[in-house]
C-alpha cells in the first residue's frame, strides 16, 4: 500500500550578502512551484548567520525581488532570531557524545581558541537525488568538521540542519552546488534523530559560454531585470525554462499555469543556459498578452520626462503610437532607447523640415508641393480618420502618380525623418486636423 505523501514543505535559503542573483530566484520558483502544486507550504529562510556579509539592504532586495516576481512565501525566518534553537541542539549533540568541544590553537593571537567540532563516524553516505539520482560519499576525507564556532555561534551546516527539522522541510530543492554539503548535513540529522528530507539538486544557470553566470556577462539581479521593463511573469516563465520543461514543446505559461505543469522529474541534470533572446523572445509573448490598459501603464511608465512635458503631450494620441511602440520592444527599456533615437518625440511636437529631404528622389520641390496639397485635399473629408481609410483615400492617387513621389513627402511631412513608420499609420495616429497642418507646413516650407 502507498503511504501518504506527508505535507510538503520546501524552503528558499538564500544568504543576504549580496542581491538577488536570477540563479537564486530560479532556485525560489521551483521551492514555491513545487509546494504549491502539492497544496504545501513554501518557506523564506534568511541565512544571516555571517553578520559581517549579511546586510540589511540585501534581506531587503531579496524581499523586494521575490515580491516582484509574485513567488510568495507562507512564513519568513531569520536566522539571527534563532540564536537559542541552535544553542539547545549543540548541547544535545554534545551530550550525548555526537560533539565535542575543541580547544584550538589559535592562528590569530586570542581568537578562536575553542570550537565546537562533530564526531565524523567516518562511513560512507548515501542519498537517492531526486534530479541526480544515486549519489554516495565517504565522509572520512572530511574530519571531525566543525560545526560551530562557540555554543553561541552555530556555522552553516548545524543550522541548516536544526532548521530543517525544526520548519519540517520535506523537500530540499536547492542549487547542485549544495551537492558536496549534503553528506555532512545528513550526519547531523542522524545525529540528531531528524528524519532525512527528500533532496533535489537542481542544475546551474550557465552563460552562453557555459561557464558560471556572472556579472560580466551582463545583468545577473532580478530588480536590474525589473529596470530594464521585463515583465515579471515573463522572467517568472524564462527563468522556470532553463532546466526544466513541460515533458513537452510548449514554452508561454503563467505562473499559475506553472503550478499545474511542475514537476522535479522534469528538471534536467545538465546546466540551463542563461539566453537573453530568448528572454526577450518570451518577455514579447506576455507583452502581447497584457490587457490595453497594463500597456499603457507600463509604457509610459518608460516614457522619458522630456517626452511627458512636451507641449503636444497627451494620452489620446500616446494610446495610438501604443502599437508602433510594441512593434519595436521587447521589453519595456527599449521605449526609453526608442525615445532617445528621437522615435517618439516627433508624435508629440512640430518637426523641421530639410527643404531638400521633402521630395523624392529625382523629383522636384514643385512635384513634391503638388503631391503634398493634393493629399490634404484627400485628407479633408475622411470619417473616421484611420489607417484603413486614409490608406483608401491615398493609395489609388499614389499608384497613379507613383508611390514613392506620394508617400514619401506624405510621410516626411508627419514625422520630419527619414526613417518611421508608414504615412497612413502615421496619419491615423496624429490624427486628421495635426496630420492636415504638419503637411500644410510643410507645403509652405516648399515655397
Ligand atoms: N544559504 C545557502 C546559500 O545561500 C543555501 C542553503 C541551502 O539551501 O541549503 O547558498
């Protein structure tokens, strides 16, 4: 007969001396993923034990980051608020012949002259992986480690182990570089008569070259991600792809959709690559998923000040240029770089005009004058004004006459650049009374 699955717990333990790094946050969305698609509970654990690193600041952007992404904890700890938990299980373990207490030639003059060692039995360890499969250690190479550095002061592997127990942790889903620490920490848990977890080790996120990701490789920190206008379910999504699939060739899932497809037995063993194409090729498919209103909010969150304080600034035609924009970005960063190659501005303001750039080709100021009055004649008595029905006015005019020699000077007209999108969408997205004046102007300019 099957027992029942006990209730899953997982936890994330990041220590807080330095932000939250993408690997990490993977690490998180699988702990969260995993109990909440078991209806278990997802633990926070801070690993501050190493007051001279942790920071306050870097709790504060994990906290930050992990909110951001929506992996929401059920319970938060910290380990510098357990000091007494470990304190009473380094006495058991001493008592009953598991530690002892060394005293220690001191490297640095009156420093460190008593730890707390762990009696290593020297024997082999086993543990069945859950990604990894078999894995088997001996421990002798390992010594009599320590474990703490006073009664008051336990070191990484002892709390690990105490707060495991103590939070009832079933599932250990944490980064393969945890592999080499888990035989220790299994020797503490027998000691201390705690059952064994379940462990998963999950592979690590590479660079395109294969080696460790890091800064130099470019950003590595969720909130850079969140500044450079990611959405964060499109990273959430991203981030659960590199080591793991559905079993099948489906890529685009919400974090919802996430829970249902979870599985350990899906996660690879080999290293995931860290791809920003395909971040950016997954960030535009939730972009393309996002309601008008989430649009224009996160568009314009990007939106430079100097474009929001130009005189022609408004919303109405900021919601038209909204799908030329989103033609252009994958994410929401590149709204600024649009804005600073000048893509924008022009929707918002008059432009100058090169009296030369206005005509096309081989054709002559005049031609370009005639072509430009006869469009807004065309222009005049269209209802409603949109690319469709401008295109309709325009095109069998263009055709006749050449749609370089008509479209061209309609377009220069709208936008005062060489480069933009077409003269209809244009049109349709100034409007027919500013697209009227831009191209009267800049028939006048042809005088
Ligand atoms: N605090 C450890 C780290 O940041 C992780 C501990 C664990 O997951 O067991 O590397």
């Amino acid at each position: 007969m099957q027992k029942k699955q006990e209730s899953v717990v997982t936890r994330f333990a990041p220590s807080p001396t330095g932000v939250l790094h993408v690997g990490s946050a993977r690490t998180a969305l699988f702990n969260f993923l995993f109990a909440r698609k078991h209806g278990g509970k997802f633990i926070l654990r801070m690993e501050d034990t190493d007051k001279k690193r942790s920071k306050r600041e870097y709790d504060d952007d994990i906290l930050e980051g992990l909110s951001w992404l929506g992996i929401a904890y059920d319970t938060l700890y910290r380990q510098s608020e357990r000091g007494n938990i470990y304190k009473k299980h380094l006495e058991k373990l001493v008592a009953n012949g598991y530690a002892y207490i060394s005293k220690e030639e001191s490297k640095e003059e009156g420093k460190r002259s008593e730890v707390v060692r762990f009696k290593n039995p020297n024997r082999k360890v086993a543990f069945k992986d859950i990604v990894r499969g078999d894995i088997e250690f001996d421990t002798t190479e390992l010594g009599n480690f320590v474990i703490a550095k006073d009664m008051e002061t336990p070191l990484y592997h002892l709390a690990v182990v105490v707060d495991d127990l103590d939070m009832g942790v079933t599932h250990v889903i944490r980064g393969e570089d945890g592999i080499s620490n888990t035989p220790r920490q299994i020797l503490i848990q027998e000691a201390l008569g705690a059952p064994r977890p379940l462990y998963a080790h999950i592979p690590l996120i590479l660079a395109p070259d294969r080696s460790k990701l890091s800064k130099r490789h470019g950003a590595v920190s969720v909130v850079e991600f969140r500044e450079k206008g990611y959405l964060p379910e499109a990273l959430v999504n991203f981030l659960a792809l590199i080591g793991w699939n559905p079993g099948d060739e489906r890529e685009i899932f919400t974090i919802d959709e996430l829970i249902k497809e979870f599985s350990l037995e899906n996660v690879q063993k080999g290293g995931g690559v860290f791809n920003v194409g395909k971040l950016d090729w997954v960030n535009k498919e939730h972009i393309k998923k996002l309601s008008a209103d989430k649009l224009k909010k996160n568009i314009i969150k990007h939106l430079p000040d100097n474009i929001k304080k130009l005189d022609g600034y408004n919303e109405r035609t900021m919601e038209k240029i909204i799908p030329i924009i989103v033609e252009h970005i994958n994410r929401f960063g590149e709204v600024e770089e649009m804005a600073e190659r000048g893509e924008l501005g022009y929707f918002f303001e008059r432009p100058e005009y090169e009296k030369e750039k206005i005509a096309w080709k081989e054709d002559s100021l005049s031609d370009a004058k005639r072509h430009i009055n006869k469009i807004v004649g065309l222009l005049q008595n269209i209802e409603p004004f949109t690319i469709e029905t401008v295109k309709d006015a325009i095109w069998d005019y263009a055709t006749e006459q050449g749609r370089g020699s008509v479209l061209w000077p309609m377009r220069y007209a709208l936008s005062g650049r060489s480069k933009s999108p077409d003269p209809f969408t244009l049109s349709a997205a100034l409007g027919k009374k500013e697209s009227i004046e831009r191209l009267e102007a800049a028939s006048r300019a042809l005088n």
